[in-house]
C-alpha cells in the first residue's frame, strides 16, 4: 500500500495563530475564509489554501519582508476544521459527511486525524458485500492531479495494523468495492468487526420455499432478538425460525441466499445447512443483512434418518399440527413434534375407538405443494417403524381418516330406519308417566 502523505494542509474554517517575532502588533489569532485566504494587516490579503503550516509561515515571511526586516514568522493552528469527506461503495449509507478532529495540533498536543475506520462508522458501516483488500482512497493533489491509494483492511481486521488505517484529509474520497467470490468464514469475520453495523441493528429479511410462514421478517441479533444463536447473531437460520422453520421436504443443503450488492447486481450464495449440522461448520449459518432474499428449496427424496436429525434442529418447528378425524377417542386437531409418524398421530388423538375404528388402514389426505391433494389409503401395524408404505411421516395440515369397522356400519345402517319407533316408544313413554290415556 502507498503511505498517505500526513502533513496537515490549511483550509477555509480553518484557525490559525500568527505569531511576528518582536512585532506584537502585526500577530493574533485568525480564522481563514471559506476560499482559503486571510488578510492581515499591511500585507492584505494573502492565500494559504493548500498549505501546511510551514509552508504558510515562509509565505507570510515572504509578504511581510517587503515591509519588515527579516521577520520570522510562526503560524500555529489552533483549531482545525472538520474535512469533508466522500464515501461510496458497498458501505450502508453512502455520501459526504464531515469529520472533526480531536484534541490539540501542532503546539497544543494530543490531537488526532480522523481516520478511515472513523469514515466507515459515520457511513454506517461496510456490507457484508465489501472488499476490504481493495479499498481505495482518493487524494487531490494540487488542483488537477490524484494520488489513489489502496488500503487493506482486512489486515486491519486480521493483525490489527493501524498503517492501514490512513489518516484523511480534507476532500478524500473513499471507495469501498464488491466482492467477486464471497468465502462465508471471512463474512462471518467482517460481521462481528467494527467495520459492520450493530449487531442489533434490524435487518428486513425475505424467506421463500420450504417454510411454513413465508414471508418478510426482521431480523435481530445481540440480546434483543426474539430467536438467538448461542452467538446472538443475526444468522440465516435466525431467519428461517422466525418464518415458522423448515418444512419435512426442505432440502437444506441446496440453500439460496439471494443478496443485492450497491452496484445493483444479484449476488448467489450457496448455503448447506447439513454441512452445518453434520460438521457443526458455523460458517455455513451465515448472517444476513438488510434486503437479503432466503430461498429453501424443496428436496426430491429425504430417508428417514435424515428426517429425524432434521426434526431436531434448532431451524425446524416444534410443533407441526394435524387434524385426526373418524373414529378415534379424541377426533380434533392436535399438534405433534416434527418427524411424528403417522401412528404416532393417532394415539396422540386417543388412539383408535376400539368399539367403532376400522384398525386395519387408515386415510391420509395431504395437502400438495403444487395446490393439488392426495389421498392414501395406509394399512396401520402399531409394530412397524418409520416408514413411507405403512407408518409414513405425518406434515404440517395433514388429515388423517380413521373409518368405521363393519360392525359398527351394520349398527349404524340398522339404528336409522328404527330411529322413529324408539322415538315412539318413548313418547308413549312420557304420556304414561303424566297420566295421559287415549
């Protein structure tokens, strides 16, 4: 990286001591006009626009010696002015901002630059988009020639060299570029560094596809978030909890995180939460930011065993409901953890009503993706495991049928055409017992 040039240069806002040795009535105190000129007594008026204090004191020397004998002239700055800087690029709110020094200058010690870290902060920060190899800063020299430099913040970030994190100067432009490859473990890093907004800071995020709520949310990291990873960030799978978790056919290894770069272009990321849950690689749990779009696709084909660990994430519901209807004790809608199979269903109704159930099958009628509906008869042995023949996992809205035995059906047929004598019997019935008589 090219070294900026630290020197401070004189500008209008600025306020400067002149100091005439031996010639009290000729030095003070004076604040340079907006265009960077001064008038001073005798001399009238001088500029020292682009100056450095030094320079400013051989030039007012000069001026003074067509009335002085060899004066000495010392200009000391008292109190700088902010210096207006430019910032663009994958930062959150691009545009000029004016930044103030700390401290003193020159003879009143102590006194700090604003630097390009302090640039970002007032920019709200870099994206999750930013190439901190590459940032570029952009420095007037004169008035038609630029000096560009290249700074490397993420060296900043890795090893904490301060080199990189230049001093600015009144009018630099700072220029902060997109990433081409983005390499999840390096955005985790700018996430959690002081280049990025707020951990807390809410971020609108869309989640699509193989969720049960999908939609918009906001999402929030830190200690303020509804749903936190045990790092409090605000991760994708932070996203996917809050549209109400994955759905049983979510393929979790073909994830899309879909993000707008400040250039206007889409940016894909591939994201395999498996990666995540079979290897524990956190950096597939990336974090999202503002505007970022979460695609779940649906998987072809999931086996049991998958099904199972994937019920157990902290990205899938707790509850899934399902509606059990017919002949079992408690017909209704009951909620199930995720995973349940269907025999499981149904006891959680109450199991079978042992008088009246047909138990050799049941019907499962599931509502499609694609809007269409399905409807299979499953044959039910309380022995059987996980399987999709005959003990299938039940999804969120199925509906599970439990008919009538054929006993129970003769019963029913026989009870309706004597419904109207039973009713007649009991009528006689009543007129007995308040001493009615025809």
């Amino acid at each position: 990286m090219a070294q900026a040039e630290t020197a401070y240069t004189l500008g209008g806002g600025d306020r400067i001591l002149i100091d005439i040795l031996e010639v009290p009535q000729y030095s003070g105190e004076y604040q340079i006009l907006p265009g960077g000129s001064l008038t001073l007594p005798l001399i009238g008026s001088v500029s020292l626009q682009g100056q450095t204090p030094d320079q400013a004191a051989q030039t007012l020397s000069r001026e003074y010696a067509r009335f002085l004998k060899r004066p000495l002239v010392t200009v000391i700055l008292l109190n700088p002015r902010p210096l207006n800087i430019s910032i663009a690029g994958e930062v959150n709110r691009p545009g000029s901002y004016n930044l103030s020094f700390t401290g003193g200058l020159g003879n009143s010690p102590g006194v700090q630059y604003p630097t390009l870290s302090q640039a970002i902060e007032q920019a709200g920060g870099v994206t999750l988009m930013a190439d901190l190899r590459r940032v570029q800063l952009r420095r007037r020299q004169g008035f038609s020639s630029e000096q560009v430099l290249t700074v490397n913040l993420w060296e900043l970030i890795q090893t904490g060299n301060q080199l990189q994190n230049v001093a600015l100067r009144d009018g630099d432009t700072v220029f902060v570029p997109t990433l081409t490859t983005v390499n999840l473990a390096e955005v985790r890093q700018i996430a959690t560094s002081g280049f990025a907004p707020e951990l807390e800071e809410p971020r609108t995020v869309a989640v699509v596809g193989e969720v049960h709520r999908p939609g918009t949310y906001v999402v929030i990291g830190g200690n303020t978030a509804t749903f936190q990873t045990t790092e409090g960030l605000p991760t994708l799978t932070h996203a996917i909890r809050l549209a109400g978790g994955i759905k049983p056919l979510a393929d979790i290894r073909q994830i899309q995180l879909r993000r707008i770069t400040k250039t206007g272009a889409e940016q894909i990321i591939p994201v395999n939460l498996w990666q995540f849950l079979q290897a524990g690689d956190f950096q597939q749990d990336t974090v999202v930011q503002d505007g970022d779009t979460i695609i779940v696709p649906r998987a072809t084909d999931i086996s049991p065993q998958e099904s199972t660990e994937l019920a157990t994430a902290t990205f899938s519901p707790d509850k899934i409901q399902v509606s059990v209807v017919g002949e079992v004790t408690e017909p209704g809608l009951v909620e199930v953890p995720p995973n349940t199979p269907l025999n499981q269903g149904i006891l959680a109704a109450g199991g079978f009503d042992q008088k009246r159930a047909r138990r050799s099958s049941v019907e499962l009628i599931r509502l499609n993706p694609d809007g269409t509906v399905s409807n299979r008869k499953i044959p039910i042995d309380f022995a059987q495991g996980i399987n999709e023949q005959s003990n299938p996992i039940l999804q969120d809205n199925d509906i599970i049928v439990v008919g009538r035995s054929n006993s129970a059906r003769i019963a029913d047929t026989l009870e309706t055409p004597l419904a109207p004598v039973g009713r007649v019997f009991d009528l006689f019935r009543l007129f007995d017992f308040l001493g009615i008589f025809f």
